[in-house]
C-alpha cells in the first residue's frame, strides 16, 4: 500500500466544487459524473421493481394456493371472463410497451418529434386498456360477481341460468360448497386485477408530465434518464399483465 | 487500567467548533423541513423516533405496571391488549426498524464511503416524511381508541373478531413501510455507485456492510408485509375471501406473506447494530476487527438465510409438519453467522488495547446479551421446545434480549460513539458510563426473570397471571424502573451536552473511518474534495503515518 | 448498427453527451419490432393453447409461454441483455426472492396433509 494522503482535512473551504469540468444542466451537484448519476437513478429503478415483483408476489402466492385447493371454481370463475376483451388488452398492452420503447430510442436518439408522438400513442393505449378494464369490470358488477356485494352464485349453480357463457363451455353445475369458492377466485380476480389497474393509472398519470416535460424538449438533450426509467416501470407492468392473462383468463378454454 | 483512554481532545481553551458545518450552513425550520442533505434528514430521523421511543416505552411501563400484581386492576384487559399492541407496533415499526439505519445509517453511510450525499436525497426525504406520516396515522389510532390484534395483525382476530382500529394501524405500516423501502433502496444504491475512488468493497467498514445487507431485507421484505396489510385491508373492507376461512380462504397464510417481512425484519433491525458494534470494538481495542471478510460476509449470509427461515414464527400454527423440520433446520443454520460475528469480535477483543469508555461498555452489553437472545432463539427454532416455549413469556425475553438487550445497546452504543461527530461536542463520560451499567443492569433485571416465567409456563398477552408468578413479576418491574431511568439519563445529558459538551474535534476517539478524518460536525456536502482512499479498513499504523506527516507538515 | 448519432463522440471519457456508448446501448427500432411481433405472436398462441385439451400441460404450457414473453421484455425492451451485471444481477435477486416466496410457502401448503390419512 502507498501511503499517499487521503485528501481530507479539517478546511472549511466549502463550496470549492472540484469542477474539472463542465456540468450539463440537469446533473445534481452531489454526483461527480453524469455517468455516475445514470448508473445510480437507473440502479434504484430496478430496485424500486424488486419491490414491486415481491409486493405482487403475495397475491401470486395466495392465487396458487386457492387455485390448487378450489380447481373447478377456478375453471367456473375464469369462463366468466371475457376471452376477446382479455386478449385485446393483451395486444394493447403489449403494443403500448412497444410504443414506449420506442420513446426512449427517440429520446436517445433526441428526436423530439418522435418522443412526443410515442409517449401520447402510450398513455393513448394505456387509457384503452384501462377502458376495456371497466367494461370488464361492469360485467362482473352487473352479475354481482363483486365479491362482498351480493355475490351471486346462480351462474355457478345453475350455469343454465347464464346462456352466453353456457353456450361456450356447458359447464356442469358445481356443488354449492364448490360454488361459494368461485367467489374467492373473483376476490383474487380484483385484487390482482385492480392492483394491476392502480399502476396503470399512476403510469398514464405520470406520462401525462413526462409528455409536457418532452414538448417542452427536456428529454431530447441528453437527459433521457427519467424516460428511460418510467419505461422500466411500463414494461413491468406490463410484465405483470403478461402474468395475470394467462393465470386469470387462460386456465382451462376447453369445453 | 481504568483510568487509560484513547480520547484526545483538542485544548479547551482554544477549541471552536467550526463555524461553518452543516448545522449552521442554513437557518430556520424551512431549511431543515425541506433539506436534501443527508445529515439533516439523520437528526430529524433521531428527533422523530427518539419521540417514537418515548412513547413506546411509556406504553412499556403500562405494561409492567400491571403486570406488578397478579388481577388486572390497573386497566381493564381490553385496554391491557391495545397497551401491548400499540407497544410492538411503535416500537418495532417506528423506532426498532428506523433506528440505526435512518439515524446513524443515513448519517455515516455518505461520510464512511467518501460521497457527498447519499445518491438520491429527495427520495431520502421522502421516506422521512413517509415514516412521519406513518408516525401520525399511529398517533391517530391511539388517540381513536387503539388497537388490540397484537402488532402482529394475526388473522381472523384483525379480520373479522375486532372492531377496533386496525385499518388506520394498517396504512400507517404501510406508509412507514415504504418509507423504510426508500430508505433501504437509497443505501444500496449509495454503497455501489458513490464510493470514493480506491474504496473497494473490502475496505468498506464493516458498519457499511452490514447496513447493505440490511437494505437488501428492506427492499425485497417490505413490500410482502405491504401486499399482506392490503388484504388484510380488503378483507375487512370488502371481505374478499383470501383470510376467510368461511370462504375457504386460509387464515394462515396471512402468517406466511406476514413473517416472510417479519421474520427478516428481525435482522433489519439487528444487523446495522451489529456493524455499530464492529466499529467500536474495533476503535477501543486498536485492532482491525479480526477476520473482517468472514464478518463482511456473514451479514449477507444473514440477510439470504433471513428469508428461509419464517415458518418458525408458526411452528404451533397448524403448518406441515414436513415443512417444519425444513425450516427448523434452517433456523440453526442462520445461528452460524451470527456466531461468527460474536466469534470474531471477541478474537478483535484478545490482545487488544482495551479502553473502557461508553460506547464500548454498551457494546460488552450488546455481546453478552445478544449472544443469550441469540442462543435462547436456537431453543425456540427447535420444532420440540418450542410448543413448550412459544406463546409464553421465554419467547418474549427472547426477542427482548435480542432486540432490546441487541439493538438498543447498539444504538446506544452508536449514538455515543458519534455523537462528537454529529455535534461537535462530547458527552459526560462519567455520567454516561454510569447510565450504560444502569441500563445493563436494569435490563437484566427486567427480562432475564421473564425467561424464567416462561419456562414456569406463563402466557405473554394476558393482563392476568397466577399468584404464584408474582414475585419474578415484581423483579421484573422493578427492573423495568430502573430500565427507565437508564433510558432516561442519555436523553438528558445528551440534550445537555448541545451546549456545555466539550468540544470534540475532528478525531476524538483516534478511529480510521473517513468520517473521522473530517471536522465534526462535517461540512453540509461533507468533503471539501472528494478523498482518494488507500488503506483498508481499521488500519491503525496509516492514523498513527498520516498523524506523524501532520506533525511534520507543522514542524515545517 | 443503429442511429448515426452514437459513434460520433464514442469513448471520449468525460464528453457532457448523454449517448456514452459503453454506457448506454441504444436499441435499434428494429429489434423492438421484432420483440413485439413476437410478444403478439406469442399471445395469440398462449389464447390458440388454452383451447386445447392437454391435462395438466395446460398450464405448463401456458405458463412458460408467460416466461418466455416476460423474459423477451426484460431481456429487449428494458435493455437488460446490453446492461451491466449488476443489473442482470438485481433481475436475478428479484427473481430469486419471489420463488422462494412462492415455492416455500407451497411447500407448507402441498405437505401439509401428508401422513393425515
């Protein structure tokens, strides 16, 4: 070890910024390099998604555990849910992530045009998604498959009594003891679900700024850190719904 | 012997506090509310849960007080369960979990690795304001009428038995969940992409270590405890089932998303005390802690292991018996690394130039008093012993050794260890060495009869007890008084040394960590230029060469 | 490879640009078109997959087409596979945690009958 100092000492010169050189505008004082100060904002993104993934990860667990335990409510409670609208807000959602990796190549690239055009087609498909939700969820409501609101057991009893959905699937009538779970499976349905819909709309919230911000032309001069963050968190979300198509909609299509 | 001591003051009569530093840089309540600098957000945290403390052990008192005879005669037992309730909840989620992360954490974290700031200071706010809106809603509870689930919420009790206020506790652990998220998250970040060039990551002191272990519990633990308060929340709002065993939901897998966050937030709150205690063993024996790799690492270990050892907490719960051995076995092996800790310090111990000031008697307090919680959790870990043990008062004095008789005397420890660097003036050693044996003492007296209680068979949360336990009860309360006043003195002196301490200096204690190398207190982006580090760790022959070129440099 | 912005200032350590090429890897538009054909793809083919009868490979199926679509996002449209280790490395921490969470739990869940009947 070389005992050279360490060039701390007890002046008060405060405020002498070792500048070697010049700072763009937007980098906080307390980073040494711009670089440093991506590294770190991007760092705490991805950590800030851990502890999305394990906040998630509870309803993911409690989804599995039901589901092994109440099968035939699961498969009942999943033919409730609309297949096209389902996959429709897949396809949104998927595309919506689409658009908005391509704002971050436009702030990147600084093309501001084409920043503004992808963040609004974004938050454009990001309210579509949420549109299609409350259709979804005006369904259930009006077949009072909101649990803890007059659920109603009659399509799971006598799935007759619901001919659009029996037409699909001829699902048999399942014992009143089997039936009263579906209710869980709808529990679960809007929790995730609307877990889910809460992160959309802080997302379409902040993208709302983000697009104000870009007009102005604040991203596409090198500070694309705060774009490319919220992007992270758009593809998580969409992640999530990637997840929850499958687990919700998709158990058992099959007759 | 006792009369050696490493503390070297500059000359009274001569010695100023700097004029500038980050205390006087600005004035008035709006600088302080609005401050990124991490410094300050530290002294809010200490001002914020040193006001938490006080009414978690008032709370505390209530309890002994009634627990002196063996009727419940000085509250009626519902109010009993909200007291204890509101106790845990206070004191685990608004001072335990914040302590020394937020406080000494957030303050030493910057200056230990050589950065001006912590990496994201508005989030650093934030999180303050998070845990003070926490800390409100808290407030709140207790003034509508409380709570009684126990600060556990267990399950149907919070879901369905209860009419009392646990929505309101509900948010308030969310919100200071979050708060303590943002705090976690910031560190992590921090520790890998602010450290001063030449600080590897095995010249990291050892207190930095073990706050990222902590962290990482923080950030992956947190939000499991949040996704199980909002069912809990639902479930009592809309009753959606997932808790509900009329539903066909299951009651105990509430336990499961609970004590996946509650089981590693035990060592949130221990593992910043344990790096507390590797620094001050380290300054007042002059060694390098002994096998720092294997205590740099042992936190982590810690950390990863923390998460496979839950179902402990739920042994007697009804949960596989299967699944129970696994998880037995691997709470033995979370003992080994905090064996190798309490290893390693004695080794820096052995040979060492021992001095006896406070912050070192608090951390003899912590190692003796830590090892037997930590010993008396290998019983409990034990699928057989514990159906006896759990649910009594051994369980109890279990986490009491560890968190109290651990953490607060790490915290303790720390606060005076630091306290020069954070205020420029010492505190009364006299004085203040006779509050850490009052504290050990009492503490002693406090929770060491309630293993005893334990072992006899007396249940934890009830206001009533048999006759025949009262006399280890009166021990006990007794031992809680003096328990107090040893709480009691720091907050005074220390209040009192603000003015009259003597002034420290840069280095009162002749550490090696950056953060003694500047002045105390430190200037508001802590380093004039940024330091370029080249020594590890606890190397006492660089202080003594870097002293030597200074006398030189002044000879000169 | 992708915009002619980038190359301009490659490398030159301590430019004030926002486009470091060691640093920041801009994806090219066409390999996000590529991803997300491939996530619709994919999606109508996890819909096309659930209508068949295949016992417990429903699922299965069904769930590793799910993993494949995330790990495609992950990997392209948040720019892992150009990112650092750490990066890669927090991904895996995260992954890690959440199937311990899950996988211990159901652990309790799966045994707990065993040896009851």
């Amino acid at each position: 070890m070389s005992d050279s100092t360490v060039a701390v000492s007890g002046a008060q010169a405060e405020g002498a910024h070792s500048g070697h050189h010049e700072h763009p505008p937007y980098q906080r004082h307390h980073f040494e390099t711009i670089e440093q100060q991506m590294d770190a904002t991007s760092f705490a993104m991805w950590l800030f998604l851990l502890t999305e993934i394990m906040f998630f990860g509870g309803l993911f667990t409690a989804y599995l555990i039901y589901r092994n335990w109440y099968y035939p409510a699961f498969v009942a409670g999943s033919h409730q849910l609309n297949i096209f609208w389902g996959t429709a807000n897949t396809a949104v959602l998927i595309t919506s992530s689409f658009t908005m990796a391509m704002g971050v190549w436009c702030a990147q690239t600084r093309r501001k045009g084409g920043l503004v055009l992808s963040l609004c087609l974004t938050l454009l498909l990001g309210l579509v998604f949420l549109g299609i939700k409350s259709i979804e969820y005006s369904e259930k409501i009006e077949k009072h498959h909101v649990p803890g609101f007059h659920y109603s057991l009659r399509s799971f009893t006598d799935p007759a009594s619901d001919p659009e959905i029996y037409d699909q699937y001829h699902d048999k009538p399942l014992a009143l003891d089997m039936a009263r779970h579906t209710e869980m499976y709808f529990g679960l349905y809007f929790a995730m679900t609307g877990m889910h819909a809460l992160h959309m709309i802080i997302g379409c919230a902040i993208l709302g700024y983000l697009i104000f911000r870009a007009q102005a032309g604040d991203y596409t001069t090198g500070h694309v850190t705060f774009v490319e963050n919220f992007g992270l968190y758009w593809h998580f979300v969409d992640i999530i719904w990637i997840f929850l198509f499958p687990l919700l909609y998709l158990i058992s299509r099959h007759g | 012997m006792s009369s050696s001591t490493i503390v070297s003051l500059p000359d009274q009569s001569t010695a100023r506090i700097p004029k500038v530093n980050f205390i006087t840089k600005e004035n008035g309540l709006l600088s302080w509310l609005l401050t990124g600098d991490h410094k300050r957000i530290a002294m809010l945290y200490l001002a914020s849960i040193t006001f938490f403390f006080a009414i978690g052990g008032a709370l505390a008192g209530l309890i002994r007080l009634e627990l002196l005879t063996p009727q419940s005669d000085l509250m009626a037992t519902d109010t009993y369960n909200k007291v204890f309730t509101m106790h845990g909840v206070v004191m685990i989620f608004l001072f335990l979990v914040p302590s020394v992360p937020a406080t000494l954490g957030n303050f030493l974290i910057p200056l230990m690795i050589g950065a001006k700031d912590l990496a994201l200071p508005k989030i650093n706010l934030l999180s303050w304001y998070l845990y003070v809106a926490g800390g409100i809603l808290v407030l709140y509870t207790m003034a509508a009428g409380g709570v009684d689930t126990g600060w556990t919420f267990t399950t149907p009790l919070s879901t369905h038995y209860l009419n009392t206020n646990v929505l309101s506790t509900g948010i308030a652990i969310f919100i200071a969940g979050f708060s303590s998220i943002f705090t976690g998250l910031n560190f992590i970040v921090t520790i890998h992409k602010m450290r001063a060039p030449g600080m590897t990551w095995f010249r990291l002191p050892l207190f930095v270590w073990s706050h990222y272990a902590a962290s990482i519990l923080m950030v992956l633990g947190t939000p499991v405890l949040a996704i199980a308060l909002v069912l809990v929340i639902l479930e009592r709002t809309m009753g959606i089932g997932v808790f509900d065993a009329a539903k066909g939901g299951d009651p105990i897998l509430f336990q499961h998303l609970f004590w996946f966050y509650s089981h590693p937030a035990v060592y949130i709150m221990i593992l910043p005390g344990m790096g507390v205690i590797s620094e001050v063993i380290s300054t007042f024996s002059r060694k390098r802690v002994f096998g720092y790799t294997a205590v740099a690492f042992s936190s982590v270990a810690i950390a990863v292991f923390g998460f496979f050892v839950w179902e402990h907490h739920m042994f007697i719960m009804g949960v596989s018996s299967y699944s129970t051995l696994v998880f037995s076995l691997l709470t033995m092996l979370v003992a080994v690394p905090s064996a190798i800790k309490i290893f390693n310090w004695s080794f820096t111990l052995y040979k060492g130039s021992i001095t006896f000031e406070t912050p070192m008697l608090y951390a003899f307090g912590f190692m003796g008093l830590f090892t037997i919680g930590g010993l008396t959790g290998v019983f409990l870990g034990t699928t057989g012993t514990d159906i006896h043990l759990t649910e009594t008062y051994f369980i109890v004095a279990h986490f009491h050794f560890v968190m109290v008789g651990g953490m607060l005397m790490a915290f303790l420890s720390g606060i005076h260890f630091w306290w020069p660097k954070m205020t420029g003036r010492m505190y009364p050693e006299k004085i203040s060495q006779l509050a850490a044996l009052i504290t050990f003492i009492g503490f002693n007296f406090t929770f060491f009869p309630q293993f005893i209680l334990g072992t006899l068979g007396m249940p934890r949360r009830y206001a009533a007890y048999p006759a025949e336990f009262q006399v280890l009860n009166v021990f006990s309360t007794a031992g809680a008084t003096i328990l107090g006043v040893g709480y009691l003195l720091p907050i005074l002196y220390l209040t009192w040394s603000l003015r009259y301490g003597e002034i420290a200096g840069s280095n009162p204690w002749q550490a090696t960590g950056l953060e003694w190398q500047i002045q105390s207190p430190p200037l508001t982006e802590n380093f004039p230029e940024i330091p370029i580090v080249d020594h590890d760790a606890y190397d006492y022959d660089w202080l003594e060469r870097k002293h030597e070129r200074e006398r030189e440099v002044t000879s000169v | 490879m992708s915009a002619p912005h980038e190359h301009q200032h490659q490398h030159t350590k301590d430019n004030d640009d926002a486009t470091h090429d060691d640093h920041l890897h801009i994806v090219p538009p066409r390999t996000y078109i590529i991803v997300g054909t491939i996530l619709l793809i994919f999606t109508a083919l996890t819909v096309w997959a659930s209508y068949l009868e295949l016992g417990v490979f429903n699922p299965v199926i069904a769930l590793f087409i799910a993993c494949v679509k995330a790990t495609v996002v992950v990997l392209f449209f948040m720019h892992v596979k150009y990112s650092s280790k750490l990066t890669k490395l927090t991904v895996g921490a995260g992954v890690f945690t959440f199937l311990t969470l899950i996988a211990m739990t159901l652990a309790d869940y799966f045994t707990r009958a065993w040896g009851r009947w």
